[in-house]
C-alpha cells in the first residue's frame, strides 16, 4: 500500500485548476452563443410563417378588390361608359391577383416546414398565433455596458485569465517540487509468519539544466498573454461598431414601419375617394387605376416592413447574445 501527496509544486496545481475553471467559463459562453444562434434561426422561421400568414390574408384581400373593380368596370362598359382597354387590363389585374394568392399559399407551406424543421419536428404545424409588431428599442445609452455582456467579449476577457495562468504553469517548473510518500508492506514466504515495514519520507526535486526550456516556455506564455489582449481590444472595438449598426438597423426598421403604416392609411382614404368619383364620372380610368395599384402595392410594403421590424429585432437580441 502506498500513498503520494503533493505539497508544494511552485504554484502549478493551483494555475492548472484556474486555467480549467477559465476554459469551463469560455465553454459556457461558447454555448450561450450557440444558443442564441439557434433561437435566432427559430425566430426567423417563426416570423416567416407570421408574414406568409398574413400575406395570404393581403392577397385574398387584393384579389377580391380586383374582382369588384372587373364588376365595376364591366357594368361601366356594358353601359358605354368606358372602353375595353379598361375591361381587359382589369381582368388582367385579376388573374394576376389569383396567381399571388396561389403564390402566397404555397410560401406558407414552405415557412411551415421550415418552422418544423427549426424546432426539430417532422410534420409542420397548420398555422402559427401571433402578430408581427416589433417594439421601438430603449436609446442606447450605454454601448459599452452592452457589449460588455455580450458572449464574444466575455470569451475574449476569459482568454487572458486563461493565458495568464498558462505563464504560472511554465515558472513553476522552475521552482522544486516537494511531495510526502508513505507506503507499508506485509510479506511471507511460507504463509505462516509475516513480515511488515512501512516507510514514510518527504522527496523533493529541481530541475538542473533544461537546455533553456523553461524559459522558452515561459517566453511564449509571455506572448500568448500579449495576443490574447490585443485580441481583447480588437474584439470589443469591433463590437462596439456592430452592435451600433444593429441597433440602427431595429431602429429604422421600426420608424420606417410606422411611416408606411401612414402611408397605407392616406392611400386608403385616397382610393376611397377615388372610388366614389369614378362611379359618378369624375375620374378618369387612367388616374381611378394608379391610385388602386397605389393602394395595393403600398399594402404590400407596409407588411413587407412590419417583418423587417420583427426580423431587426430579433437579430438586435442576438447580438446581444440573448
């Protein structure tokens, strides 16, 4: 029976055991920004079948609008009021309006599935709840703060500890190492009388000549130091210019939302007005049309800016790291 203890190893034992505890730290924030890259992919899917759902909604509200306006325009001609130029654009219009519909159906389908397959399921789900509306982001009072707390920085910080205990492992080589051994035996030779002896010593060792091994050691250690700060530097400065151009990205986003949200309004009330002057013959045809395909096509943008909003944001919080 033996037994080995370390009592002294010039302070190697106690760097090696932060230097784990250093890279465990990395490994967490490794994982918490795969982590929030996956949520990040999950949230796109998810916004994806938010926007097709709704543009199915916007395109069967289009193509019945058509429909009325081939009913209008028809009564119109039948009545010589307007020419056939007019009728056939106006069902051009309307079959263009149905192959959107058409269109929009099968994109839902694809954003289902994707869906599914961001949450790890084989059959999508028929329809998801929830409406896209991103809130406007708190001012950005504090870049530094934010970044700070970002997994990239919190990697880049850890590193350093890490290098720095990884300088304490190569000296303390250079320092002798001191162990207490104990060891006890019990022998016989023919099974009837047996011997015991036990020992008890402390050993310590140096080393001589390396060949100036250790200090080449310790000089690279010395380097690795060094990187891992101007990695440090170079990593908070490029967040801080990232995470600036995110959050200006959410921010327009939302703001550029709320300006065509008025917009659609305003095109609403035009082609209100424009309707009723075109039933009583004071509208041409030629203005009555741009203002509807005004209205449409804004109706369009004012969804295709309300999945930009939520998508701004949600890349917002992956920066984060949230």
């Amino acid at each position: 029976l033996s037994l080995d203890q370390d009592l002294f190893a010039g302070g190697g034992n106690l760097a090696r055991r932060r230097r784990a505890m250093a890279q465990l730290e990395i490994g967490n924030q490794q994982y918490r920004s795969t982590l929030s890259d996956v949520e990040l992919r999950t949230r796109l899917a998810y916004i994806e079948v938010l926007y097709a759902q709704d543009l199915v909604d916007l395109t069967r509200k289009i193509e019945e609008r058509r429909r009325n306006n081939v009913r209008l325009i028809q009564l119109r001609f039948d009545g010589g009021r307007e020419n056939a130029g007019s009728l056939a654009r106006s069902k051009a219009q309307l079959s263009q309006a149905e192959y959107e519909v058409r269109e929009a159906e099968r994109a839902l389908i694809f954003a289902l599935r994707n869906l599914a397959a961001a949450i790890g399921r084989m059959d999508p789900e028929p329809g998801a709840s929830g409406q896209l509306q991103a809130t406007r982001p708190t001012d950005l009072t504090d870049l530094k703060g934010l970044m700070e707390q970002t997994p990239d920085y919190s990697i880049a910080l850890t590193q350093i500890e890490s290098s720095k205990q990884g300088m304490k492992i190569a000296r303390s080589d250079r320092f002798p190492s001191i162990s207490f051994g104990a060891s006890a035996s019990l022998r016989s030779s023919d099974y009837d009388n047996y011997n015991g002896s036990w020992n008890v010593g402390l050993n310590a060792s140096m080393p001589l000549y390396t060949g100036n091994r250790l200090r080449s050691e310790v000089a690279a250690a010395k380097e690795r130091i060094i990187q891992s700060e101007m990695d440090l530097m170079d990593t908070a400065n490029s967040l801080m210019a990232s995470l600036q151009n995110q959050w200006n990205s959410y921010v327009d986003a939302v703001e550029n939302e709320s300006v065509q949200n008025e917009l659609f309004e305003a095109e609403q009330l035009r082609a209100e007005i424009s309707t009723a002057k075109y039933k009583q013959g004071l509208l041409s045809y030629e203005d009555w049309d741009i203002i509807e395909s005004n209205l449409i096509n804004q109706g369009k943008t004012q969804l295709q800016r309300r999945r930009t909003s939520e998508i701004e944001a949600a890349r917002w919080k992956n920066a984060l790291g949230w």
